[in-house]
C-alpha cells in the first residue's frame, strides 16, 4: 500500500472538465497576464472572503513582501514574527530592507505566542532604540492563531498587522476569515494549498483602499498607465491561466476543507488517548487542516517505519527561523517551544480524498512505534 502525503490528482479528476473548459477559453481569448481572469478570480475571494479589495500577485511570498512595501515598511523598521513558519513569512520582511524580530510559539497550537510578543513589544517601548511598525500573524497548518490578542497588542503598541493566510484559505474564527481579519491578509496558492493553482500564484486581501491601490501599482512595475512609473515597482503579476483554474476551484474549498476536518477527526478517533495528537479545534474556530501534525520521540526513526510501510510524511519545520543561516543576524527572543516543535513535529498524509482505510493504516503503524508519540 503506498499513502501519500497529498494526491492532486485526485482532487483533479473531481473537476477536470471544468478546469480543461477554464484553461481552453483563456487559451482561445489569448490573454495570458492580468485581465478579466484576474479581475474575476479578484472580486469573486473578495466576495468570498467579506473584503473590499484582492489583489492577485506572482505567489505568497510576493503578498507578503507586496503588502509590507505597501506601508512604507522599509530600512530602519523592525516587523515581529513566529520562529516557527515557513522562509518566506522572514524572508519578505528582510526584503524590503526591515528586520524581522522572532518570537516564540504557544506549545498546543504551534502559532505565535501573544506572552512571547508581549514580551518582545514591551522591550521595544522601554528601550526606544528601534522603530517596531508590524506584527505578520501565521496561521500555521491551517489553525487560526490568536487574533483577538495578537490584534489587542497590535493596538496598543500601533503596529499593523498582516496575517500570512497561505496555508488557511478558508479556516474561520467564530465566523470571520481568517486573512480578512487584519491590515492585509496574504495567500499563497501553491499547487499543494487548500486552493491551489497550477502553478505558483498569491493575493492581497485588505479592506484600505490606499494598500490595494499601491499593491495593484507596485506588482507592474510602479505603473497606473503604461510606460508611465511613478514608483520603482515589481513584475508580480498574477497569470490569467492561474486565475482561471482558481475560479474553478474556488467554490469547492468550504466542502474540501470539511473533508479535511473529517480526515482529521478519523487520525484523533484512531489516536485517542495517545500523546502527541493535536487536540480538537475549540467551538468557533474552523481549522482548514492544511496539514495533520503530530510530536514524535525519535522522529528519523517513526519516519523510517513509516516510509517502510509505504507512508509518507514530512517534516516542517527542521530549524526555528532565527537558526537558520539566512536570518541568525537578526533579533530573537528565547524560542525553547519552536525549538522543540522543530525536532518533534511529523506531518502525516492530509487531503480531501484520503481513505479512512489508508488513515487508520498510518495510525496503525504510528501505535506500532512504541514510545514514539509526545506530548
């Protein structure tokens, strides 16, 4: 038996004629960059999303550096960030000359710890010696972080925040979206995301007219008008072909993400009572189950079983950020649970399509690792 750790192809047989009928009339319309694909997929996750304005860009990381550049955060501003997350949400903020400022995760949810920024604001207001301007919330694996406290020292420190949604397309917090909750929420859409394109592909979602309207100038190159720059800009323009294959897949991701959630409700069913299973989401958050993520004990070994029966699985994160060679120059506070979730968390195989048979296979063979699980 071979289980994988995700399978497009499945998710693609359930709308092939669809995307091939999208992908042919942007193929007869010949419009390949921007235009009315765009403009569609645009207003339609507006809609979706409860926000004024989306902004379709080149991928996730481009959002982010995108909607930082948007608000003139630049050289000389500090952005505070999770040690626990994926390049891109540090990377960004190195490149529009801004310094990210680490700080730890909560232990169960493995999203950004409110003590840990708490902590870190409060220095930054004694000392004075730099200029905090944000806060970019991750929604790691799909679970909404903390917004209602992450957003309250946000305030009172008048920092923005933006929320790197790359991974949650669709999760929800007592009926609100995540990425819609914020200064501007930014998506990826990777092929493998919970709405993922054929490609490489990303937005800006944002209520401010000001952040859409620079965002829309900075991805042609600074332009309003061609060959006319107001602004030194970026070529991050999001492909009709992507767009159009998004359109398709958009009014699909409610019913995949239940799909999900049930997928994961059967790993908690076949894993009660053991440690090192992510809990139940509590009453009002909607989790979009990016990933299914477990602690291990001696995680090179589980993975060796796991592959030996024919399971894959897949290690994120293998190192805190501020211990990776790109970013060891830059501040971080003490990251002890970031460290830990970094040598002990395993994801396991999640899509919408997964067999219950294939679930209770991994699991099966995850109890057979005697000691493996952790708390």
């Amino acid at each position: 038996m071979h289980i994988p750790l995700v399978d497009l192809r499945a998710q693609h047989a359930r709308i092939a004629s669809d995307l091939m009928a999208a992908v042919s009339r942007v193929v007869d319309e010949q419009r390949f960059i921007l235009g009315p694909e765009v403009d569609g997929f645009e207003n339609e996750l507006a809609r979706y999303l409860g926000v004024r304005h989306v902004v379709g860009v080149a991928s996730g990381t481009d959002a982010l550096v995108l909607a930082l550049h948007s608000l003139g955060i630049g050289a000389g501003d500090d952005v505070i960030t999770t040690a626990y997350s994926f390049a891109a949400t540090a990377e960004a903020i190195v490149r529009v000359g801004a310094r990210p400022v680490f700080c730890d995760i909560d232990r169960d949810s493995m999203n950004l710890s409110p003590a840990s920024v708490r902590q870190v604001a409060d220095t930054y207001a004694s000392k004075r010696t730099r200029r905090l301007r944000a806060l970019i919330v991750v929604h790691l694996f799909g679970l909404p972080a903390d917004m209602e406290a992450l957003s309250a020292i946000a305030r009172e420190f008048n920092l923005d925040v933006l929320e790197d949604a790359a991974q949650a397309l669709g999760a929800r917090v007592d009926g609100r979206l995540v990425g819609a909750m914020s200064t501007a929420g930014c998506f990826s859409f990777f092929p493998s995301k919970n709405l993922g394109g054929w490609g490489d592909g990303g937005a800006v979602a944002t209520n401010r007219d000001d952040i859409a309207s620079r965002v829309r100038r900075l991805r042609v190159h600074g332009t309003t008008t061609p060959d006319h720059h107001e602004e030194v800009g970026y070529n991050s323009r999001l492909d009709a072909l992507q767009a159009a294959v998004l359109r398709v897949k958009l009014p699909h991701v409610d019913n995949w993400n239940e799909e999900r959630s049930r997928v994961a409700a059967w790993y908690r069913e076949a894993l009660a009572g053991v440690e090192g299973v992510p809990a139940s989401p509590r009453t009002g958050i909607e989790h979009a189950h990016h990933q299914f993520v477990v602690r291990v004990n001696d995680r090179a070994n589980v993975q060796q079983r796991l592959a030996k029966e024919g399971i894959a699985s897949q290690v994120y994160y293998p190192q805190p950020l501020p211990k990776q060679r790109a970013f060891v120059e830059y501040d971080a506070s003490s990251v002890p649970e970031a460290e830990e979730a970094s040598t002990t968390a395993l994801a396991l195989p999640m899509y919408p399509e997964l067999p219950r048979e294939h679930v209770l296979r991994v699991c099966e063979v995850l109890r057979g690792c005697r000691h493996a699980l952790v708390r």
